[in-house]
C-alpha cells in the first residue's frame, strides 16, 4: 500500500496541462485516491462509512474525467484515455481494498447498498454531465451550420462584386475609347482652326492687294486727266 501511496503522490507532481478541466478533476482523483489509499493503509483506524464516501466521490472523479476526455480532440483525448485505463485498474484495486478493509466494520450488505447507490448517482451524475455535452454539440453543430451560411454569403458576394469589378473595367475601355475618339475630334479642330486662320491672312492679304492696285490705277486716272486738260 505504501507504494501505492507514493505513485498516487507521483502522478499529483506529473499532472498534465492539455485540458484544464481534466487536470482539475485529475488532481481531486489523485488527492482522493491518495487519502483513500492511506486510510486502507491504517486500517485499526479506519471509519468504513468514511472509506465508502472517499470511494464513491473517487469513482465520481473518474466518471468526470471519463466525460471530459471524450468530449476533446482525437489527439488529446487518445493520450487521455490511456491514462483513463491505468486510473481505472487502480480504483479497482481500491474497490477491492475498500471491501477487505471494511468488513469488521460494515455489514456486507450496507457496504454493497452503499457502494451500488454511490455508483448509481454517480452515473445520474454522468447522464447529466452526458445531456449537457450533447446540448453543447448541437449548440456548436448549429454554429457550425451558421458559419457555413455565412460563407456561402459571403462567396456569392464575392462573385457578385466579380461581376460589378468586370462591368466597370468594360465601362472604363469605353470611356478611354471615347476619350481617344474627342481627342482625334480636338484635333482636326485644331488643324481646321489653323487653315481658316490661314486662309483669313490670305484674304487680308489679298484685299490689300487688290485696294493697292485700285488706289494706283485712280491715282493713274486721276493724273492721265490732268494732264490732257492742262495741255
């Protein structure tokens, strides 16, 4: 029993940190389990009514760290079951223990109502504990499902917003065709502007000429006459 005692004591130092819970309900096992163990251990002194409750709250320890285990992911819950398994051989141990050592101060029977009672609401214990786990998996299958709605919204607005980018990007080629087009138009303005300005100097020009020659040729008529009127 002594050796017993200090793996109990061992396995409280090695405690594990993959799940919180597990570990708390780990460490009341192990603290349990060890106060059990110790009390079998000093038998003259041991109290069977005392040793039946240690064990029913130790096997209630383990039903919750049985619970526990399942309900995380596979490669956490494989490394915990194992050690589930070795927990579970050593409370039967203790069950045996619990048994020998309470003979001379439990009747059979009382010892068998207790220790079948214990595990019974123990096991109500873990119905409970079972219908709450399974109100929290649809909880999460419903979120589940949500979240995929929620992606599928998500990639049909994508797509739409696809679709609105390809428009746009059409609507921008026409605009920069158009744009090309009115500066093609600007400039033959340009180039028409620049002809009728040089027609309109042609014009000028041209007048000019044409009153020159028209002042000359009166000036001419003009002095032709005065001489034959003079002579």
């Amino acid at each position: 029993m002594d050796l017993i005692d200090s793996n109990w004591e061992g396995r409280v130092e090695k405690l594990g940190t993959m799940s919180q819970v597990f570990d708390g309900y780990e460490r009341q096992y192990c603290e349990l389990s060890a106060n059990l163990s110790r009390q079998c251990t000093g038998a003259s002194s041991l109290d069977g009514g005392n040793a039946i409750n240690l064990f029913l709250h130790t096997h209630s320890s383990i039903r919750k760290m049985d619970l526990e285990a399942r309900s995380l992911q596979p490669s956490m819950k494989a490394t915990l079951l194992a050690k589930l398994r070795e927990y579970k051989t050593d409370l039967t141990n203790l069950k045996t223990e619990v048994k020998r050592v309470t003979t001379s101060t439990v009747s059979f029977a009382a010892r068998d109502d207790l220790l079948e009672s214990g595990s019974a609401d123990t096991l109500a214990v873990s119905n409970d504990q079972k219908g709450r786990l399974l109100m929290s998996t649809e909880r999460l299958n419903q979120s589940t499902d949500r979240i995929k709605d929620s992606r599928k919204t998500m990639l049909e607005t994508e797509e739409l917003g696809v679709s609105i980018l390809q428009d746009l990007h059409l609507q921008r080629q026409s605009l920069l065709h158009a744009h090309k087009t009115l500066n093609g138009v600007d400039d033959n303005i340009s180039k028409s502007k620049k002809i009728l300005s040089a027609m309109s100097r042609r014009m000028s020009r041209n007048r000019w000429i044409v009153g020159s020659l028209l002042t000359a040729m009166v000036v001419a008529v003009i002095i032709i006459l005065y001489f034959k009127l003079t002579h």
